[in-house]
C-alpha cells in the first residue's frame, strides 16, 4: 500500500497526471459486474434459442448498449481480470491463471483502474473473485498429499502458512478501499477475507473426494487446501449478493464510487441454489445462469432503491466463453452457449473470447442500441476515464482504447481499434482487423471438440500453417481462406509482431 501511494504521487509530482474540474457528484458512479465463464448463446437477448430466460440482463440491454463483437484479452480467468483493470493485454505480463496460493499477477509499476479512479475522488470496492494472486507468508513447503486427476497433488495445509499478519498483494494494494470475498470459489483457502485478512481464519482441509454435497452437473473442479469448518460452497454466491447490496445501500449519493462485482457463476461447480432449480430448459448449468441474472437484477434493484441509478454507468460482462461441458449440454438440451462462435473457454477459436458486453449510461447512451464494433474489455479504462475526465500515466493502459464517441452514438466509417489480438496460451495467437481474423496455425483449439459436435455443427479441421477468416460472413470460422489472401496477412503478421514488440497497441497511449 504504501509502494502504491508513493507511485501516484510521482505521478502528480511529474505532471504526468491531471485531473478534471467536475464537482464529486457530477461524476457518474460505476459499476462493473463481471460474470465467469458466461458464454455470449446463454443470454437470451442476442440468442433466439437460448433455452435459459435472463429477464435482468435481457433488461439491461434495452436500457443501454450491448456489443455484438466485444472480447475479453484471454480465453481464461486471470488473465481476463488484469486486462481488464490495468487496460494491458495479459500477454505482456504472463498467460496463465494465478494458481493455488499463487504470486500476485501484477508487476509493481502496473496502474490500475481502481488507483486511477481513487486518486480522482472515487471510493472503491472489490467483491468476489480475486484471482489475480496474494503475498501468501509461508512457513514451510506444503506438506500435504492427494491423489487427483490421475496425479499426485501436493498442497499447503493450515499449519504451512502463517495467518497472523495482513495478506499483502491482493485489492487493498491495487487501488481498492474495500475487498470482501473467497478469492476463488474452487482454490483453497475456503475461507471468507475481508480487505486483507480473514473473517475466520481456515483450520482444516477440503477433501476433494467428499465435498460434502452434491452436485448435479460437471464437477466440483476442488482445488485441496485449508478450509473453514462447515464451509458451504452453496452459500457463496449468495453471501456476495448479500454483500453487494448492503455495500451499495452505504454509499454517500455526493461521492462518486466504483465497485467490481466478480461473480464466481456460471464457473463450475455448477450449483445453483434450490429456489434457482428447473428455472430454465438447459439443466442445472441454465438454472446457474439464470441465478446470475437474477443477481445482476439484485445489484440494479439495490442502485435503483438508493437513488444512484441514473448517475451511474453499468457494465456488464465476462472473463471468457463456457465450460467444456457445454459441448455435452448442446447435444443433451439444444442450448448452444458459445452461441454461434465455434469453440470455448482457453480456445483462441471465437468461443473462447467473444463474450456478452452491455453498458448503461442514463441519458448518455441510447436505450436499446446495439453496436457491431470490435471492442475489448481492455478498453474499460481508457473509456472510464475519459468519462470521469480522468488522466492517466504516461504508459498506462497501452492497449486501451477509449469508446466513449461509440457509447455516446458516434459511428465510424472504418474500425474504432486498429486491430485486436486474442491470444491465451503462448502458442497460438490471433488478430482481428476490420472483418478479417487471422492465427498463426492451423488450429484454434485447447479445449478438445467431441467429434459428435464436430459433425452435429459441420465443423471441419484445416491444415494449413496459419489460418485466415472472413467474420462478417463467417462467424462460426468454417472457411478457411488463408491461402487466397497472402497479403492481407502478411500485413497482419507485421502488426500482431509490432504489438508484441513494441509494448503498446495504441499510439495515444504513449
């Protein structure tokens, strides 16, 4: 915390930061709901065929913009969330999750969102999912030992960490007031934190064979490591539900605020509360989702109630497409929930990445519009702070674009981004420019596709050393037209190069 204070009043010091004349309360406030592992087919507004009723967010969109081409940075979790508030695609600090008492994802020089938006006046939360990593005090190697998944794991036990001081690292050195969450729902420890320390503090440990409940679809997806006595994974959810809505129904209407609300839903385990059950016609994964809707309904009921709807801006959105299990749910429920996107959750193919986007502005966005523009959710900060007439560091945010003309019903004769990358595994890398996608093999897939649903969907394989498509008339990525068009990616080679070389996407950012 106190390395954070001395880097932002640098900043102010050099003249790198700046801020705007608005009074507090003509600032909007902000809230960004970020769902897990959501696909863009499970919300019934931009899928015909959805088998899943999503009243709150179907609601939502009417009231404000929803974009039909927006990206989060990785096709898994913690990657998403860094790109997200920092306006950096992941790839230029790692490309995998922060695992089981991980090491935080950020280096020390990264300027977030939530600093920014402190250092403006803004009070700020995080509730629910962290997942980008904590300063663990560990007193010895884990000593622990369980056979999963045809392995040997080994994990900390309570007695191998050292509880007693504040866990540094997490939101409260990140730029947010306030933290209230378990971190992550299937990583150990199972265990409440409120800002930097434990509500209770774990003195044993979950067995990965007898969770103690059940589940009735995928699996529980457990991690072994220490865990509160009685710790009910049914009881998350709506614990952060409550959480939210009695942080909302706290704040000062004169100070503006900002809250991310990470939801750990639809992300497996897939377990939907009783009164959430038969809600939809896709299974216990389609009544999980329509639990989050419901929750999304809470957070705006509870704006609503205190009077702050109209002065704030709602984002919703998710960290990647779905689960593998929704290749067996399409077959088995006719619910697709990539939608028409071919592939899922750590794909580079379109499934992985292509998530739902809606934004409320009252009286700035226009109820009901929908926007085809390429976005990424790197371009959160930017935006926000154009919005909250913010300044930014030299070098903040270098992939983030600011939408703000976009929200506000600009339209562009040629694409807002010059290009996009998508990017999860080092391996294979994609950009998007204009309608054409390009990747740099012949394969998008991590997630393995059944043949069943190859042949249900009449997908293909290709091989070819690099793969070209035309998103405006092939979305689900069938026609490969790399060997047709060698100068189109030869130029779309240069750029994807210049952007991993260079550090930057966005010259304004420099």
């Amino acid at each position: 915390m106190k390395y954070l204070n001395i880097k932002l009043s640098m900043f102010l010091l050099l003249g790198f930061y700046s801020f705007g004349q608005k009074a507090e309360n003509d600032r909007p406030n902000i809230v960004i709901i970020y769902a897990d592992d959501m696909g863009y087919g499970d919300l019934h507004v931009q899928n015909p065929h959805s088998k899943i009723p999503t009243p709150n967010l179907d609601q939502l969109a009417s009231e404000g913009m929803r974009f039909t081409d927006a990206h989060s940075s990785s096709g898994i979790c913690s990657p998403s969330r860094y790109a997200l508030l920092t306006g950096t695609y992941h790839w230029r600090r790692q490309f995998g999750i922060v695992g089981s008492f991980g090491e935080p994802f950020f280096n020390e020089s990264d300027v977030t969102l939530p600093q920014v938006l402190k250092y403006n006046g803004y009070q700020t939360a995080c509730i629910g999912k962290w997942h980008l990593g904590w300063n663990w005090n560990f007193k010895n190697e884990p000593s622990g030992e369980v056979a999963q998944w045809g392995g040997i794991r080994k994990f900390y036990q309570p007695e191998d960490i050292d509880w007693s001081g504040p866990i540094t690292g997490g939101p409260l050195d990140r730029g947010f007031d306030y933290y209230f969450g378990d971190g992550t729902i299937n990583f150990p420890p199972y265990a409440w934190m409120e800002n930097d320390r434990f509500v209770r503090l774990p003195e044993s440990v979950m067995d990965v064979h007898n969770v103690g409940f059940d589940i009735e679809e995928g699996e529980w997806e457990f991690r072994p490591g220490p865990k509160v006595e009685g710790w009910n994974p049914y009881e998350v959810l709506p614990t952060l539900t409550k959480k939210t809505v009695e942080w909302i129904g706290k704040q000062d209407s004169n100070k503006p605020f900002f809250l991310y609300f990470a939801l750990p839903s639809p992300h497996a385990p897939i377990i939907p509360n009783d009164e959430f059950k038969g809600k939809s016609s896709a299974g216990p994964y389609g009544d999980f989702v329509y639990q989050t809707d419901w929750v999304a309904g809470q957070v705006l009921k509870a704006l609503k109630e205190k009077g702050l709807e109209e002065n704030t801006i709602v984002i919703f959105s998710a960290d990647n497409g779905p689960e593998k299990y929704a290749f067996e749910r399409a077959q088995k429920y006719d619910h697709f929930s990539m939608g028409e996107f071919r592939g899922l959750k750590r794909d580079v193919w379109e499934g992985g990445h292509h998530v739902p986007f809606i934004v409320k502005w009252p009286n700035h966005i226009k109820p009901g519009s929908v926007s085809k523009e390429v976005i990424s959710q790197v371009d959160i900060m930017a935006t926000l702070a154009s919005i909250t007439n913010t300044g930014l560091p030299t070098n903040a945010a270098p992939d983030s674009y600011n939408l703000t003309p976009l929200l506000k019903g600009k339209a562009y004769s040629s694409p807002l981004r010059e290009a996009t990358v998508h990017n999860t595994y080092e391996k294979i890398w994609a950009l998007r420019q204009g309608k054409w996608l390009y990747l740099n093999g012949p394969s998008g897939e991590h997630s393995k596709m059944p043949e069943s649903f190859k042949e249900l969907r009449g997908y293909t394989d290709f091989e070819s050393a690099g793969l070209l498509f035309d998103m405006e008339i092939d979305a689900e990525q069938k026609n490969n037209l790399y060997d047709k068009y060698p100068e189109i990616i030869k130029g779309m080679q240069g750029v994807l190069e210049r952007y991993q070389r260079q550090g930057y996407s966005v010259e304004s950012r420099q």
